[in-house]
C-alpha cells in the first residue's frame, strides 16, 4: 500500500528530524561538553560500521573479520586527501568523505574478486589477513606516517567561520549515519536484497533461481566496505591523529561483537548494540583489561544459544508502534499525525 | 652462503608450519570448519612448558608431555564446549566460525590476564654444538625441528592410512551420514582429530619456542595464520599438501627476509594466499570437488 508506506516514511522522517534538532540543540549550545559530545560521534561512528557490517555479515551471511581495515584505508585516504588538497576544508571534507568510501571500494573488489568466487570460508581468512596487510603497509610507508601515526589532520570546519566544530561534526556524522541506515535499509528491501538474502539462506538454491552468486556477494561486501570507508573519514577528522594500531584485529571483532549482539540480520539491533557498546566502555573504565574477555564469552554465548544474535531480524517501525498505540481507529489518527509532523 | 642459511631457516620454520597446518588439515577435513583457536593452542603449548620448567623446575622431557596433554586436553575442551552444540544442530557455518574466533580471544585474554601481555623469555631446551658444512652452519635447533617434525607427519600418515582410528577418520571426513550408518562413532573420532591436532601443535609450540625463545599471549595469532595459508596452498583436506605448502610459505618468507624487505613478510604470505585463491582455489595437492546438487 503506497499510502501506508508514504506516511510510515514520513513518519520516521520527522522523528529523525526531532532526534536531530534535540541532539544538536543540545550539542550547539554547549550543554553538553566537549567529552560527551566525542562519544556521541564515536556511536554515530560505530552505527556506520556496524550496520555495514551487518550487511556482509548478517544479510549476505559471510564472516568479515577485516572490517577496521577498511575502515583505516577510508581514513588515511582522507585524512591524506584533505592535509594535502589544498582546498577550503568545507569543500574538502565533503569530498574526502567520497574519496574514502570509493578507495575502500577499490580494496574490497581486490579482495572481494578471489575470495567470493569460492564456496566456503575464504572471506573470513582473506579479510583477517587484509586487515593485518594494512598495517604493516601503514607502518612501513613514509607518506602514511609510519608507526607515529598521521598527525595534524584538519577539523571539519575553519575556525574563523565562527561556527563550533563539535555542531559541525555532529552533524556530519548524525547526517551520514541516517544516510547509512536509509541506504542499507533500502537496499535489503529491494530486488538486490532479496536477492543476497537468498544466497544467505540456501547459496545453491539461489544460484539455481538465476541469482548471479558472485555479483551479488561482491556487491553486498563491496558496499559494506565502502560505509566502512566513509566511518573511517569520519573518525580521522574527529579525532584528528591516526594511529595505524588502532585499527587491529581487536576493532574488528569489536564491530562484529555488535553486530552478532544486536542481531544477524536486523538493522534495529546493530544500532541499539552500536549505542550500547560504545558507551558501556565509557561508563565501566575500570573494567577495560576484562572487555576483550568478556566479549569473547559473549561471542561464544551467543552463538550458542541465540545464534541469530539478541535481536534476531526484528526491525522496529514506528508506524507499526503507532499503530499497535492507536488501535483499530489508528488510520485517522495517523494521517493527522504525519500531518502535524510536515 | 647467506642465502643458503636463509633456506635452511625456512625449512626448520616451515617444518613448525606444517605441524600445525597439519591441524588445520585434519579439523576442517572431519568438520568443514576453520578452527580459528587452533593457533593459540601453540600458545597454550608454550606457556605449559614454560611453567613446567621455568616455575616448576621439571626436566624438559615432562615439560614436553604436559604441554601436549594440557594441549589436547584445550584442543577437546574447546571442541566439547564451543562446537559440539553448533555441529549437531546443523547450525549455518558463520555461527561457526564466530564461536571459533571468540574461543581465539578467550585463549588470548586468559593467557594475558595470567602472564601479562609482556611475554616470557623461554630456558633454552635443545642445546648442543652447530653442524658445519663448508661455512654453512646449521644449528641443533634446527636439525631437531626438521627431524622432529619429519618423523611426526610420517607417523601420522601411518595414523590415518593405517589403523582403525585413522580409517575411521578418513570415513568421516568423507561422508559423516554414511559412516555412522557404517558403524563408526563419528562422535569420538571427531574428539580423537581434534586432541590429535592440538597435540601435533603442542609439539610445535615446543620446536618454536625454542628457535624462537619469546612467548607472548598473541604469538598464536600470526602463527596460526600463516600454518592456515600454508594448508590452503597446499591444498586443504590433504596431508602432504599441508608438509608442501608449510615449506613453501616459510621459504618464501626466509628469502623475502633475505632481500631485506622484513617487514613485508605478512604481506607476502597473504598475497601468497590472494594469488592461490585466484589462480588455483584447490591448493596445490587439493582436490578439485565439484558440487553436486
């Protein structure tokens, strides 16, 4: 029904755009510090990365273990684009954004092409070597910065234009990763979607309906690289330094630890794990030495008992909550709603 | 002469390879799955000996039993706890594989909770004068390496081409269903390849750490790796795939070394692995199955 789906668009619209005004009224003034306001882009920042991930991991049903790797080619891509571009920095960060998301690309069709041929577990090794490629070759490099990683690099916004950065980078990054769920999103619900499900589901069976197995394979890793690209240009000009050793394995298996809490397969529960994740660490300092161990049980934990990962493929809808809050007589109530909304 | 030491570095390291690509091999031979933990169970291997030696004070032929029971015992104890449940119900093989990960981690953060991230040095095990040839010198270590590991990948050639347990095995890695309705405990034999492979990797673990005398919570990591490559190359699923691809992933690393390009030896090997992939997805030895619908 094109109705029903245009206003439960609009609906979701004007939530995204009251969560925005909230959150960047709130991140403009000054009400919340500098501190809080880092931590903020930093989910925003893992809401891209996983729900990309969960692309390749969840829809497409392939285990990507070299997800920070892409995500560390995106940021020094940029990060190197706009210290060395020479353009005003409002034109250059938009720019370095896209030059991130397509290097990314380059590297995940490199590695994509010999990998996703193969029936199999191919991936899941080629991604972990890649990820452990990259950082050799960032260290070993000069222009990368080498082991002191690459300093200096440009806040999003001049300080002359008076604007406050943290606005600036908040909205970037809120405006990126809506973009991101959006993209994805509709992706999975359209033909191309079905389509990878599919091969997730039954790889024989979807290759026998005259699914093209490899393009579709290469396309779903493919775009979950390119998001892990933008991340990365997005983390590079948030903190501003980048240190090849950050992006190891660890980052890695970070992601996918959100990925498999929130659910293999639901959008929903990538970004409710994204939240959670990022800002547990921050709440439970003391506890740091114990995150990788503890992530690990809860790995094992979850696969063995809920193997689809907490949420499952739930989604959330808010028109099907308001629905559900409205009752029978919710048809009326809805269009008055969207109404008020616009 | 400086190039001919380099090879014979390589075959002592590509020996260690082999022994633990050989439980790769077997593992994903009877299961179907890539046992990402079978490289820590070398960890595993190396701090029992250094605990049995260096905290306990035993002699180092006790050292070397306890690490390979202690080995086995992990490698059974990760099969029972993180896989059992996952293989009898038929889960998809991602779930799999991220249980095999997150057994990695755990090993790694346990072991580095423990000792702390800062390694151990080892006591020196295998001592005795060079053998020199010419101006090569070839040390104790490195001909017990090769020795060792040669006599180990023959025997358990014998292992599986000859005894009961080893047919046993072979039946299950070929058609699980069948060779329960034939009478075989696939149960057991599972148990039995996993406790044997750990056990071939405690034996690498040794040979390692003596050429190599630093232990750290990571070392299984890359080392794991790089034994997973070398059973690609060599094809997996076959034995003497894993001894050829084990020699020939070392050598190259030794004569990047030689170049004097040693920091780009981890690129090598993996773009050793993306060139196979493409060019010969069976592996050197692999056989080349097609599936059948």
């Amino acid at each position: 029904m094109p109705k029903n789906k245009k206003s439960s668009y609009l609906l979701t619209l004007a939530l995204v755009v009251v969560l925005y005004g909230v959150s960047a009224f709130l991140v403009a003034s000054g009400r919340i510090n500098k501190y809080v306001s880092g931590i903020l882009v930093m989910v925003l920042v893992n809401i891209i990365l996983t729900v990309s991930l969960n692309l390749a991991s969840g829809f497409l049903g392939q285990l990507v273990l070299g997800h920070a790797g892409f995500m560390s080619v995106g940021a020094y891509a940029s990060a190197l684009f706009t210290l060395n571009s020479g353009l005003p920095i409002s034109v250059a960060f938009p720019l370095s954004i896209l030059i991130a998301g397509v290097v990314a690309v380059i590297f995940g069709i490199l590695i994509g092409i010999p990998a996703l041929r193969l029936k199999g577990d191919y991936l899941a090794i080629i991604t972990l070597g890649f990820g452990e490629i990259i950082k050799v070759l960032i260290n070993f490099f000069d222009f990368t910065g080498g082991a002191r990683g690459l300093r200096g690099i440009p806040r999003v916004v001049d300080k002359s234009s008076g604007i406050s950065v943290e606005f600036v980078k908040f909205s970037y990054a809120f405006f990126l990763a809506v973009l991101t769920i959006y993209l994805i999103t509709a992706f999975i619900r359209s033909r191309h979607g079905r389509a990878v499900i599919a091969i997730r589901e039954d790889e024989i069976a979807a290759e026998a309906s005259g699914i093209n197995t490899t393009y579709y394979k290469l396309l779903a890793f493919v775009m979950a690289a390119f998001f892990a690209g933008v991340a990365g240009a997005l983390y590079a000009h948030h903190l501003g330094v980048l240190n090849p050793a950050k992006f190891d394995f660890n980052y890695s298996v970070e992601i996918l630890v959100m990925v498999v809490l929130g659910g293999m397969g639901s959008i929903t529960g990538s970004v409710v794990s994204a939240i959670a994740l990022t800002i547990l660490p921050e709440l439970l300092r003391g506890f740091s030495d114990y995150r990788m161990l503890a992530y690990s049980v809860i790995l094992i934990l979850v696969m063995l008992f809920k193997p689809t990962g907490l949420m499952g493929g739930y989604e959330f809808s808010l028109s099907r909550l308001v629905r559900k809050l409205r009752g029978k007589n919710k048809e009326k109530a809805e269009q008055e709603k969207v109404g008020a909304a616009k | 002469m400086k190039f001919a030491s380099q090879i014979i570095n390589g075959l002592s390291l590509g020996s260690i390879y082999a022994l633990v690509a050989l439980g790769y091999n077997m593992v994903y031979g009877i299961v179907g799955l890539i046992n990402f933990a079978h490289g820590d169970i070398i960890m595993v291997g190396g701090y029992m000996v250094y605990v049995a030696m260096v905290v306990a004070g035993a002699p180092l032929w006790v050292a070397v039993l306890a690490s390979i029971l202690v080995c086995a015992f992990t490698g059974i104890f990760i099969q029972q706890v993180a896989y059992q449940r996952l293989l009898n119900s038929g889960a998809p093989r991602i779930s799999l594989l991220i249980t095999a990960i997150g057994a990695s981690i755990f090993l790694q953060n346990l072991f580095q909770m423990l000792f702390s991230s800062s390694g151990k040095s080892m006591p020196s095990m295998i001592t005795g004068a060079p053998l020199n040839i010419g101006s090569l010198q070839i040390s104790r270590v490195t001909m017990v390496t090769i020795a060792v590991s040669v006599l180990l990948m023959a025997g358990l050639q014998l292992v599986v081409k000859k005894t009961r347990i080893g047919k046993a095995m072979r039946a299950t890695s070929e058609d699980a269903g069948a060779a329960v309705l034939m009478g075989i405990n696939t149960k057991r034999t599972i148990v039995f390849t996993f406790g044997l492979g750990s056990a071939l990797a405690a034996v690498g673990s040794v040979l390692y750490s003596s050429a190599y005398p630093l232990i750290t919570p990571y070392m299984g990591g890359m080392l794991g790796l790089k034994a997973f490559v070398a059973a690609v190359l060599g094809g997996i699923g076959s034995l003497p795939g894993a001894m050829l691809g084990g020699y020939l992933i070392a050598v190259s690393e030794s004569l990047t070394k030689a170049f004097g390009l040693s920091k780009l030896t981890d690129a090598v090997v993996f773009g050793i692995l993306i060139v196979i992939l493409l060019v010969r997805p069976a592996g050197l030895l692999g056989k080349n199955t097609k599936e059948k619908v």
